[in-house]
C-alpha cells in the first residue's frame, strides 16, 4: 500500500509543480488564444478544434463547453470538434492519407476570421501540423497548444501555448486546466 500511496503523491506534486511552471511564464499566449476565440465568436466566426487521442477528447470536451457552456448561461457558441464523425475521418483516411484527416475538414468549414486549434501533447503530430498550415493559407487564427518543446505544431501556429514537459500524461493534465481557462474568459468575454 505504501507504493501505491508514493506513487499517488508523486503524481499530484509532479502536475503541481508543471502547473506552476506554466504559471510562472506568464500565460500571455493563454490570454492571446482566449482573446482571439472571443473576438472569432463576436463576429460571428467559428471555432474549430482537433487533435489525436486523448487530444481528439479535449477537442470533443472544449467544443461541448462552447455549444453547451461553461460556467455561465449565455447564447451557444459556434465551435466543432474536428475529431467526431467517423464516417468523415474514416474516408479522408483510407482515400487520402491519415494525414490530411484535419486538413480536409478545415478547407471544408474553414473560413477567413475563423479559429483554429490543434491539439498535440508531442508537438510532433503531422495532420495537426497539416491543419494548422491550411488554416493559415485560408486566413484562419491558428493557435497550438502542445507539450514537450512545441515542435513543428507549434511552428506552424499563430499563437503557441506550451506546457514543456515529455510526460504525456501530465501535458494532458495542464492542457485541460488551460482550456477550461479559454473556456472562462471567452464566456466572460462575449456575455450573454
């Protein structure tokens, strides 16, 4: 039981101690990509958000907060999960590449004002980065929000949110704090 109860405490001091080395950086592309969203939102532009595994869940988790809420009844706000219809990711797959699975669905629903968000804990995920290129040649916002060093899906985006850390899980953990950060100051930001 005492293993079980060391690793418990490792856990929670090792996300603890990544939440507050994110927080000691400032947060400006936090407070960048929640202002960019709002302002989408404002004019009547889109959200757009993907990413792989637990990635795609954090797209799926962030678009039910817009279209549903967050903390605070307001108007539904306009933002797919790119990482939902099976039949779609499925065909661009088998008739393209799985590379191109975000790509495709961006040139479709993308539009110039619209944001898009990529998701990857490695930094490294070649249709986020995809995406994200496409995004910009349409005159989307781009942001990324990535672990580890960034890599080339922080390269590509407009705004790079970064939490620099190799533990997948514990990238995972931060990225939900920091989108359900998004989530309150773009709801604060449009109102009702």
């Amino acid at each position: 039981m005492d293993d079980n109860r060391s690793i418990l405490l490792a856990t929670l001091a090792e996300t603890v101690a990544l939440h507050q080395a994110v927080a000691a950086s400032g947060g400006q592309p936090v407070l960048d990509a929640a202002r960019a969203i709002a302002v989408a939102f404002r004019s009547s532009n889109k959200l757009l958000i993907f990413g792989n595994g637990g990635s795609a869940s954090d797209a799926q988790h962030v678009a039910a907060e817009f279209v549903g809420r967050f903390l605070r009844e307001r108007s539904a706000l306009p933002a797919v999960a790119l990482t939902t219809d099976t039949s779609i990711l499925t065909s661009i797959g088998n008739d393209y590449s799985f590379d191109r699975i975000f790509l495709r669905q961006v040139e479709a629903l993308g539009r110039s004002g619209d944001v898009a968000l990529g998701i990857s804990t490695s930094g490294r995920s070649p249709n986020v980065v995809a995406a994200l290129g496409r995004a910009r040649e349409l005159g989307l916002i781009t942001v990324a929000l990535t672990g580890c060093d960034g890599g080339a899906v922080g390269r590509a985006a407009d705004v790079h949110i970064n939490v620099p850390s190799l533990s997948t899980p514990r990238v995972q953990e931060v990225h939900r704090t920091l989108l359900h950060v998004i989530c309150d100051l773009v709801e604060q930001s449009v109102g009702g």
